[in-house]
C-alpha cells in the first residue's frame, strides 16, 4: 500500500473515535482545557522525540515561518470551533458537518491553485447540498432546544473552514519543510494560546481515568496531526481528502455499536431514514468533489 493513503488512512481511524472521546471528556472539563491538553501533550511527546534523536529540527521554533504562524492559529480556533459544537449538538452531527473542511480544501484548489472544476464536482456539490440539508432538518426534528443545534453547527462550520486554511497552507509548507517541524510549531503555539484560559483548580480534580482520557486525546493528536502532514507530503490533497472524508462513517458505526451494547455514556444519534439519506448522499457528495470523478 503506498505510504501516503497508509497514513491518511491512520488520521480516518483516528478521528472516528475521537468525538466520543470529546464528548466524555466535557462532562468533567471544559472546552478551553481539553483543547491545552490535547496540544500540549503532543508537543511535549514530539519535542521530547526532537530533543533525544535530532536537536537540529527544533530550530524551526526560533524562526517559524509566517504561513506556518497562520496555519497554527487557524487549526487552534479549529480545535475550540469543534469542541464548542460538540457540546451543543452530538457528535455524529459533528462529524458529517465537519466535512466541510476537506470541502474547502476542495474550493481553495480552483480559487487559489488555478485547478479545473469538472461535471463530476458541480454533481457531487449539488448531492452533498441535498445530503446535508436532509440531514440537518432530520436532526433538527430531534433535538427539543433547535437554538442550541443550529449555535453549535455553525461552531462546527466554522471549524470545518478553518481546518480547510490549516490543510491548505500545510500542503504549501510540505513542499519545503518536514511535516513534523512543521507539527512542532502547530502544537505549540497553539498549546501557548489556549494557556491563560486553562482551568488549573479543575484539572486538580481529575482522578486518573480522566488523566488517562486526556493523554489519549494528546495522542490523538500526535498521531492523527502526524499521519495527515506525512500524507499531505506524499500523495495530492484530494486523495487525502477521499480518505479523510469517510471518518463520520467511522464515527456514526461506532457510535451506533455502542450504544446498541447497551453503553450509556454517550447519546444514539436517533437518525430517522430522512437523516441515514442525508448522511449517505453528503459523503457520496464530498467523495466526488475531493476526487474530481476519479476512481
């Protein structure tokens, strides 16, 4: 299997668990401190690795390049965006509306590369239209407070966009720095953003599986962040949008298992027909777009 899908393949997996693990995590933290723990934890993990095995890479924090300043503050306000939605909606909502990311890293392509649009993405912009706007009103009808739905979808919007500049800046940067230098300034930056805002009095309070639910979202990050830069280096955008774009599947399947075993500690997602319809044609949708028609 070529390395590049490999990895992008790992980020796909990795983030299909992710917004449970989220969604456990705010009901003993708030937002502003799951997010710090979530960068500081990969930073240290990574600078640790830089400082043991090539103290060279670590320079790039000395003298960060601007459009890798922009990138972190972009996925930063990513983080907060996504976790803010979470909590006002489910987190199977989350997943297909965060699609949008992989969406405009689609659109900066013809905006700002000079790619050509095609009959195949005009289709699959119209079927990933039709695809969210069934299963937007299929989760609205579902929830008794709409205001919060809707306030947290554009949360989650606007995440999905951010993320789009953050890709879109990364696969520029790939070109001439290594993608884990380029992680170095992401984690930690953002880690020093989010600092003044972290709840110290709260984090006193975690037993130790609530330590051990922030280190996996750490590691989360590491691994997912780590897996898509080398990805972004290896193989185009699109195809890493392709792979990245099936994890709300991922998520919605492990949701559904889990609460079908009986598991409490996360809400089903309750999707009538109308919202399995949506879901299905949003990423049928967002395929064709990021593919370009290709098999």
């Amino acid at each position: 299997m070529n390395k590049g899908i490999l990895f992008a393949a790992i980020t796909a997996l990795v983030w299909g668990f992710l917004p449970i693990k989220l969604k456990v995590a705010l009901s003993f933290a708030d937002s502003f401190t799951i997010v710090w723990f979530r960068f500081a934890i990969a930073f240290l993990f990574l600078f640790s690795y830089y400082m043991l095995k090539n103290r060279e890479n670590i320079k790039i924090l000395l003298k960060p390049p601007i459009l890798a300043i922009i990138a972190a503050f972009a996925l930063a306000f990513n983080y907060y965006g996504y976790i803010h939605g979470i909590a006002l909606t489910t987190p199977g909502s989350a997943q297909i509306i965060i699609v949008s990311g992989p969406m405009s890293l689609a659109l900066a392509g013809f905006l700002f590369f000079g790619e050509k649009i095609n009959r195949y993405q005009i289709f699959g912009f119209l079927v990933l239209l039709s695809g969210f706007v069934l299963f937007y009103f299929d989760k609205l009808s579902g929830f008794t407070n709409t205001s919060n739905f809707n306030i947290g979808s554009l949360w989650v919007l606007s995440a999905g966009l951010s993320w789009g500049l953050y890709a879109t800046l990364q696969k520029k940067l790939a070109r001439n720095y290594n993608p884990q230098q380029l992680n170095l300034i992401f984690y930690g930056l953002s880690a020093l953003l989010y600092l003044p805002m972290v709840n110290f009095s709260q984090v006193a309070t975690f037993n130790s599986n609530q330590w051990g639910l922030m280190l996996l979202l750490g590691l989360n990050t590491l691994i997912a962040y780590g897996c898509i830069g080398e990805a972004l280096k290896r193989i185009p955008a699109n195809q890493v949008g392709v792979i990245v774009t099936l994890n709300p599947l991922l998520a919605l399947l492990i949701i559904g298992i889990i609460t079908n075993l009986g598991f409490t500690f996360i809400d089903s997602e309750n999707l009538g027909m109308l919202g399995i319809s949506g879901a299905i044609l949003f990423i049928i949708g967002a395929i064709l777009v990021i593919s370009r028609g290709k098999k």
